[in-house]
C-alpha cells in the first residue's frame, strides 16, 4: 500500500467541520514567523479539523482550509457545527 500525498491525507483525516466565530486568519507555520504565508478566514466561514488532534494544542491547530490548501488556525475563534434533527446546533471548542 503506498503513502498517501498531502492533499489526499488532508481530505481524508480533516473532516471535522468548524466555523469561524470572529474574522480570523490563518497561518502556513506558525512556528516560523519570518517566512509564512497568512490569509483571512471571515466570520461564518467552515474549515474542517481533524478529529483527533483539534482542541490538543495550546494555541494553533491545522486545519484544512475552504481552498483544501492545510493551513494552522486558532481553535478557540472556531465553533463545532453540530447537526441534528432539525436546525444545525453550535457547540463551542
């Protein structure tokens, strides 16, 4: 079985929808200020998280972002889109 590549491992693992509470931004490596990418994420607009490794973290949290490109986001600008019978619920991470 071959390894998968990024972009089918990012669609595959980070299925977890979240929407943005606040305008927001992300970050290509927030490990590295000095040379990284960073773009808006508005108020409403999903990203989808992995399930296992969200909320694990103190700060920044991949995330797959609308353009499918994996970007890192901070978790508690986010709410989890709950959906049950009836209207779609909001949970708070």
């Amino acid at each position: 079985m071959g390894h998968k590549s990024q972009q089918e491992w990012i669609a595959d693992e980070f299925t977890l929808p979240c929407q943005a509470t606040q305008d927001t931004v992300w970050v290509s490596d927030p490990a590295d200020s000095t040379v990284h990418e960073t773009g808006p994420i508005h108020q409403g607009e999903t990203i989808w998280v992995h399930r296992e490794l969200f909320g694990s973290g103190p700060t920044w949290e991949p995330a797959r972002l609308k353009d499918n490109k994996l970007g890192f986001v901070q978790p508690h600008h986010f709410s989890q889109t709950v959906h049950l019978t009836g209207p779609p619920h909001s949970v708070s991470l």
